[in-house]
C-alpha cells in the first residue's frame, strides 16, 4: 500500500468518494429526455466537487468554499430536474422521475446534516458516507434517465 502513496489504514468512504470523480465523462446519447445533456453537466460537476472533499476538509477556508460550491452544484442538478419534470407530460416517466428528485432531495438534506455533525464532532467517516449516498443518488438519476428512449 505504502507503494500506491496509501497510508496503512485505507478509509473505503473516503476512496470511494475521491474515485467518484473519475465518473464524471458525460455521455454522448440521444435522448427523448428534454435536457438530458444539461442533467448530464449538472450531476458531473456535483460529482466532482463532492470528490474534492477528502483533500480540502483539512482547510477550513477552502472547505468553506467548497461547501458552497457543493451547494450551488445541488442547486443546479435540482433546477435541471425540475426543468426535465416541466418538460414531460404527465405519465409514469415524470411520476418516476419526481421520485427520484424527493430521494435526491432527501439524501441532500441527510449530507447537511453529516455537514453540521461534522463541524461539532469533526468525523469524517460519517460526512464521506452521507457524500457517497448523494452520489450514488446522482448516478440513479442518470441512469434513469440514460434509460428512459
């Protein structure tokens, strides 16, 4: 491991989170999907900005900053989707989609909660598995709608 430049103890929370930027190629595919290429930008920038994590929590300034760039990706990815659920008609794709958004939503508001604990009890581990949650919320959305012809 000491070869690799990993220290003894290898954090699979923190190694996940930092590889989740290596997901961050954004497909060519036609789609039936309004938007779906907006999504696309939208939820590999929020994948990349949740990666950094690990090697700015250390900073407090830079982690500060990071933290509003985390939010304003979230903010971005939401609006796309909301833009998406606008577009399509009412159906089950749309019913589909909506759930998706509340769990995204949902995850998003259990990553400010590991964000608030992390300031008062300074563990990462947890604020690491609550940002890999909200990846993984982001690729079913992409997968859905990649899916979704």
């Amino acid at each position: 491991m000491e070869r690799f430049g990993l220290k003894e103890f290898i954090d699979i929370d923190e190694m996940s989170l930092r590889l989740s930027a290596m997901d961050t190629e954004i497909p060519t595919y036609i789609s039936n999907v309004p938007h779906s290429q907006d999504l696309e930008k939208y939820a590999a920038e929020l994948k990349l900005v949740l990666s950094r994590i690990p090697s700015e929590i250390s900073h407090r300034n830079e982690f500060i900053d990071l933290i509003k760039q985390i939010a304003s990706a979230i903010k971005n990815l939401l609006d796309c989707i909301h833009s998406i659920l606008n577009a399509l008609g009412q159906g089950i794709i749309r019913q589909d989609l909506d759930e998706h958004m509340r769990n995204f939503v949902d995850y998003s508001r259990r990553f400010s909660s590991a964000l608030k604990g992390f300031f008062r009890d300074h563990r990462a581990n947890e604020l690491y598995a609550s940002a890999n949650l909200l990846v993984q919320q982001t690729n079913l959305i992409l997968l859905f709608i990649r899916n979704t012809r």
